[in-house]
C-alpha cells in the first residue's frame, strides 16, 4: 500500500465528511470510529457512497467484515485498492 494512495483516501474522507483535520494528520494505523477520528455510522454511510462514486464499488451496510475494512485509514485504504474498478 502506497503512502500516496492513503494520502488521497484521506483527503477524500475529509472531503466527504467535512472534517476539521487536515488529511495529513490522520495517522493510517489510528481508529476511524470511536475514538481517533471520532466518526459514526452516518459517517459511514456519507463515506460509502463516496468511495463508490469516485471508485466504482459497493461498500455494503450488511457486510459482516465493515468492522475490519473501517478499522483505520490504512485498512480502508487497502479494501479499495483491492476493489477499485
């Protein structure tokens, strides 16, 4: 995983979320949820749809593995590289 392609995952959960971070403060190992970026499940749903626009893929709300995928930036980051049309 390419810090680079982190990097924009980061700017576009920002983006989308309209966070007050800068994308270079979100450490890719730190928590998305709960603590560290303090996000919620409507952040999840904001963030889902824009990583479906802007990479072609289906995150599902049912997928028994989200807990995994929106563990951190790097986690995320990784599931769309692998998934990225």
């Amino acid at each position: 995983m390419s810090e680079r392609f982190e990097k924009q995952v980061a700017e576009l959960i920002v983006d989308a979320l309209n966070l007050d971070v800068e994308p270079e403060d979100i450490r890719p190992e730190e928590p998305m949820f709960g603590e560290g970026l303090g996000l919620d499940s409507i952040d999840a749903l904001e963030l889902a749809m824009a990583i479906s626009k802007k990479y072609g893929f289906q995150l599902r709300s049912d997928d028994g593995d989200n807990a995994n995928i929106f563990a951190s930036l790097r986690s995320l980051s990784a599931h769309i590289a692998e998934n990225a049309k």
